[in-house]
C-alpha cells in the first residue's frame, strides 16, 4: 500500500510532464467553414440529386468549346488535337460501345459522371471556373457529338440524369456478396499490375512482369509464352494463361519456384478473377471474347 501511495504521484507526474512535451500546432490551419466544406463537396452522382440548377443544348455548348479553348487541346470537332479525342469511332449503329474508343461520353454509364468530370477537372489549369450553365452546355454538346442526345435536347438537373448512356448495361455488376466497407481483394495495394500481359515483346516472347511501387519492376514468369495474369485474394499468388493459350497455370507473385499446371482446355481459357475468399476460381472458355463462364474450387 505504501508503494502504491508513491507511485501513484509518480505517474501523475510523469503523465503531466509528457503532455507538456507534447508537440502542440497552435497557429498552423484552421477548421473549415461549412461554407468552405459545401464548395469543395462537388461529387454528383449517377442520380444527380447533387446537381445544380441550370440549363443548356448542344449549341450553346458548341459555342463555348470554341470561346473556353476546349478545341484548342481536343481538335475543333473533339478529335485531331494533343489531347484525347472525344469523338467515338465510326463503328456502325449497332457496335458495341466498349468498341468506340475510350470516350467519356460513350464508355461513362451515366450521363452525370461527364457533368461531374467537365466540372471539376475542365478547362485545364482553369478548374472550377465554368458555371453550372456552361457545364450542362457542353456536356450536350458532347453527348450529341456522339450520337446519345439529340441536337435540340435541353439538360439541366431533372433531365441530365435521365438520359439514357449506350454503356449502361455493359459493365460489370458488382458480385451480390460485396459490400461497402469490405476489405480489398489484395493485401498488397502498392502493387500495380501487369506490364504487357497479352502482347509479344519484339523476339516473339511474353512474360509477366509486376510494378512494385516501393521496390520496382520485377520479372514473375520466365516462360516466354504467359498472359491474362490474375492476383490471388492474399496477392502472393498469380494465374496466368500458359503457352498455347490453352492452359492455365499458377505461380509465386515473388517469382521464386516453378509454375504448377492447373487445368487444360481444348478451346482457349482465360482466368478472370478469384472469389474473395480464394475458394474459387472463374475463368472463360472460348475463342476471342466468346465464350462460357465456369468456376473451379
């Protein structure tokens, strides 16, 4: 009980004595205004119930790519210019839009995710200086560009959302079991895929190559003949299509030890991903981008 009563003063001590030997910030930022909060909090989403009020057509928007210096970086009809074209490719009516060209107004599945982008990242070096109306203008002039609206059409906050994108119904959906909040499908985040995994170097070889933000490039597969990599959920693994392209085969992501055979296919296969917990494996069976889907355990 004695060395309790000394040690208790002891501790307080110490703890009074490390709380003022705290670095303290006295004088360096400040908390944000709610006004401040509203102007940076810009994100529009696919509904648009974000968006805010104002109008505009194609041809007004036509206008301001000419007056803002749009045309100037993308090419006085949105191709042509140093920076990316906005201009589809002239594929026929019926050509799948992942075809057309990575276009913002085609491949987008909503027509908000093109309001959003003009708004925050365009004209460049000059972000955030166009208004609402100007904003919609161009988004019109864009999507009648290519073929999604008509020249007449007038957007604004209730019709923009209800546009109906070419690319709605071509991508992904999100498997049932996922939900916000879950945890990546890789424990490695700095990792960054693979470098050519369909393409032939010059001599006719392929191989597997992976970006390691904080180590480098290394080489994974020295088989000259690996392709369509795959990361397994724990990211030491990866599947890769084998030579022949009929043949799938799993290797250490360290590119230590040899690769081990997984399955064969008379038709060309391809592994397409892994389930979250790695208990299964989906993979595609078929010529070009045809094909059935299959999983294995």
């Amino acid at each position: 009980m004695r060395y309790l009563r000394i040690l208790l003063p002891l501790l307080m001590l110490l703890g009074i004595s490390v709380q003022a030997q705290s670095p303290t910030f006295d004088g360096v930022g400040r908390t944000p205004t709610a006004e401040e909060i509203r102007a940076w909090d810009i994100s529009i989403s696919p509904t648009g119930e974000e968006l805010p009020p104002g109008s505009g057509t194609a041809t007004e928007g036509a206008q301001l790519f000419l007056q803002k210096g749009c045309a100037g970086c993308h090419g006085l009809t949105g191709t042509g210019g140093p920076a990316p074209r906005l201009l589809k490719r002239d594929a026929g009516p019926d050509a799948d839009p992942w075809s057309l060209g990575r276009i913002l107004p085609i491949r987008s599945p909503y027509a908000t995710t093109v309001w959003d982008y003009i708004n925050r990242g365009m004209p460049l070096m000059q972000e955030g200086t166009l208004s609402p109306d100007e904003v919609y203008s161009l988004t019109a002039y864009l999507l009648f560009l290519n073929d999604v609206i008509e020249e007449e059409k007038v957007l604004d906050e209730q019709s923009l959302p209800k546009v109906e994108m070419p690319n709605r119904d071509a991508w992904a959906p999100l498997p049932d079991w996922w939900k916000p909040g879950m945890p990546r499908l890789t424990r490695y985040p700095y990792r960054l895929g693979i470098l050519r995994p369909n393409r032939r170097q010059p001599d006719g070889s392929r191989d597997i190559w992976i970006h390691n933000f904080t180590q480098g490039v290394n080489k994974v597969t020295f088989t000259g003949a690996a392709a369509w990599p795959v990361w397994s959920p724990e990211g030491d693994k990866i599947i890769f299509q084998g030579e022949g392209e009929r043949d799938l085969w799993i290797t250490n992501a360290s590119g230590l030890g040899q690769p081990g055979l997984i399955m064969t296919s008379e038709l060309p296969i391809i592994a397409e991903a892994y389930s979250a917990n790695g208990g299964h494996l989906i993979y595609r069976v078929g010529e070009d981008s045809k094909g059935d889907i299959f999983t294995r355990w």
